[in-house]
C-alpha cells in the first residue's frame, strides 16, 4: 500500500478539532454576557463539545470501515460545517449549544480518520516517531487556536470566530477532496454484535483501560486552562487579549516537550519511560498551579502540563491499538468514544468545581494512580 496521503494533511487533520475548540475559548466571556449566562453554562459549551465529540469519533470510526476512510472524512466535514454555520446564524444559547453539538460531531472525524489512515500505512516500529510530529501538532494547535480566537474577537467578536470556522470546514473539504487517498483494500460489513464483541474486548484489556485514562487526564488538564483561565485573566483585569497571547507561554512548554520526545524516541527510550516522565512532570506541577491559586504566577507552572501533554500523548495513542491492528477503524472509533466520553465528563465537573488548581490536582492525580495500578499488566 503506498504512502500517498500527505503527513502534513494527516497531521492538519488531527490538529483540527483542538483547533476548532480554543480558537472558541477566548471569546467564551463575550458568550456569558452577549447571552446573559452564568459561567458555568458558557463553560458547558466546552464540555457537551467533547460529549458529542465522542459519539462523532465511533460513529466516523465504524463508517470508515464501511464505507472507506476518504468519504467518512468528507461527509464528516460536510456535517461540522453546517454545525459552524448554524452556531453563526443562532439567536438564543439553546440553539448555540445545538449547533456547537453538531459541530463537534462532524469535527470529530478529522482526529479519527487521521489516526486510522496512519495506522493503516506505517508499521509498529515506525508509528512512534509518526506519532511524535502528531503530537506536536496536538500540542501546537491549542496555541495557534488560542491566538487566533483573541485576534478575531478583538475585531469581530464572538461572529468572527463562527465565521472562520465556517470557511475552514469548506478548505479542509476541499483539500481533503483533492489529497486523500483510500488507504481499506475491503471494505467491512460492521453489524452491531461485532462492535458489541469488540467493545468487550477492549474493556477488559488493562491496557486499553489505563490508556484511556491516560488521555481523559492529560486532555482535560490541557482543557481546564481554556475553561476556567479566561475568567481568571478577567479578574485580574486582563482582555481576551491578553489571555490568547498567553499561550505563547505554552508554547515554549510545547516545544520543549515535542523535541524532548522526538530527542528520546530517537535514541530508543522506551514510550513506557515517556509516558511515566509525562506523569511526573504533570503531577507535580499541578501542585504549584494550586500553590499559585488565582494568580498569574499559575502560568509558569502550567507551562509544564503542557510540556508533559507534549511528552506523554504520542506515546500513548501510538501504542494504544497495536494489537486491533485488524480492525484499525472500529478499534480506533470505540477507543475514542471511551477517552472522549471521559474527557466530557471530566471538563463538565471543572465546570463546577471553577478553581483551577483543584482542577489539576485531582485530574494529574488520576493519571498517576492510573499509570502505576495498572502497570505490568499489559
């Protein structure tokens, strides 16, 4: 099978629907008061993203086994389109909370899709240091997103931001039209008992299991600060501004964890070894994010959460599936909708638990316990 897909698009792809989610996160304060709304309700717009996000990711999953990898991405663009569009056109919060619903459960499919395609087209011993560029993609496009979203409410508020969302879905169509290349040689007949069977399966693989977690933990560490640090910035008298160039911050925590990474795979660390550094580095300085308190002292040690995302991440989905090879897309989408149910359910309890600190050491401390109670037992 050639390697015709672009990894720039396949990387493109991935980073997405992390884009599409924080280019939103600056201009949620512009959604509490333009729909007169309490905080925790704009934050809801985060976490029910991710809920729908979930059932976006198995249900693209399961039809690129079925109908191929190439027309489950274009019919998933298509939906996230009319997601984004109608969130542009919508007058109450109830209907912006819908079309956001839509919106993430066609985005959804450029993160599993992606991941399909490139374990369709590279071998366990070279997916690692694949994923390693996808993980920098993962961790890069929370920032340009970040950056991107204050610019544009700065100009032209919280429209600006549906608006451009819009258009990306019709270039990504478009590109994905032109560049994607089906990567399923036999298109598979998925009933529900197969899928029922697989989920089963997957549940009681203590693998499966602790990479599930693993992701839950450090995503929704990554996804409290988009949630809860904008009103942080807001009563330290800080702009939307303000907060979206915060992330050049992080970015110095993303490089610094993606060349690390890549540094170590390539003189044959182990993705165990990384994925326990990642642990450590997370836990640790979610203790000095709750030292800082509301503070905005809390961004330096937040900049090593992100460096940990930047370490752990690719080496947890690069390994996660090896032994569903087989069944790549179905494995891929259940895989998914389990992290991302568990993504959704963490970020709406930050929604109320509003403290940041709390926030990071109850969620980097689920990843530890998960690292260490399921180790050795793979």
């Amino acid at each position: 099978m050639k390697k015709t897909n672009p990894l720039w698009l396949l990387t493109l792809l991935v980073m997405l629907p992390q884009f599409v989610e924080t280019i939103y996160s600056p201009v949620l304060p512009m959604i509490q008061e333009h729909f007169s709304i309490r905080e925790e309700s704009a934050a809801l717009t985060i976490s029910l993203y991710f809920i729908s996000f979930a059932l976006g990711v198995a249900f693209w999953g399961i039809q690129s086994d079925r109908i191929g990898r190439k027309k489950a991405l274009e019919y998933g663009l298509i939906t996230y389109g009319i997601g984004a569009l109608a969130a542009l056109l919508a007058t109450d919060f109830t209907l912006m909370l819908a079309a956001r619903v839509v919106s993430a459960f066609g985005i959804s499919v450029g993160s599993i899709i992606a991941q399909t395609i490139l374990r369709d087209l590279y071998d366990k011993n070279s997916i690692s240091k694949v994923f390693s560029w996808i993980g920098i993609g993962l961790s890069v496009s929370p920032v340009i997103g970040m950056v991107s979203g204050s610019v544009l409410a700065s100009f032209s508020g919280y429209q600006g931001v549906f608006i451009t969302l819009a258009l990306l879905a019709v270039l990504f169509w478009i590109l994905s039209k032109n560049k994607i290349s089906e990567t399923i040689q036999v298109k598979k007949q998925i009933n529900s008992g197969t899928l029922i069977h697989l989920l089963k399966r997957m549940l009681r693989d203590p693998e499966i299991i602790r990479s599930c977690l693993l992701i839950m933990s450090f995503n929704v560490l990554l996804f409290s600060y988009y949630s809860l640090a904008p009103f942080i910035f807001k009563e330290n008298q800080l702009s939307s501004y303000d907060f979206g160039y915060s992330s050049f911050i992080l970015a110095i925590g993303t490089f610094i964890g993606a060349q690390l990474n890549r540094y170590l795979l390539l003189r044959s660390i182990s993705s165990e070894t990384l994925v326990k550094t990642g642990v450590w580095i997370s836990f640790t300085a979610s203790v000095f994010v709750w030292v800082f308190g509301r503070g905005m002292f809390f961004l330096i040690p937040f900049c090593f959460i992100v460096m940990a995302f930047s370490i752990a991440i690719p080496n947890i989905l690069s390994t996660a599936l090896i032994r569903y090879k087989n069944e790549a897309g179905s494995a891929g989408a259940l895989l998914g909708l389990i992290y991302y149910i568990l993504i959704g359910l963490g970020l709406i309890s930050i929604g109320y638990i509003q403290n940041l600190g709390i926030s990071c050491l109850l969620f980097s401390g689920i990843g530890l316990v998960s690292f260490y109670l399921l180790r050795g037992k793979k």
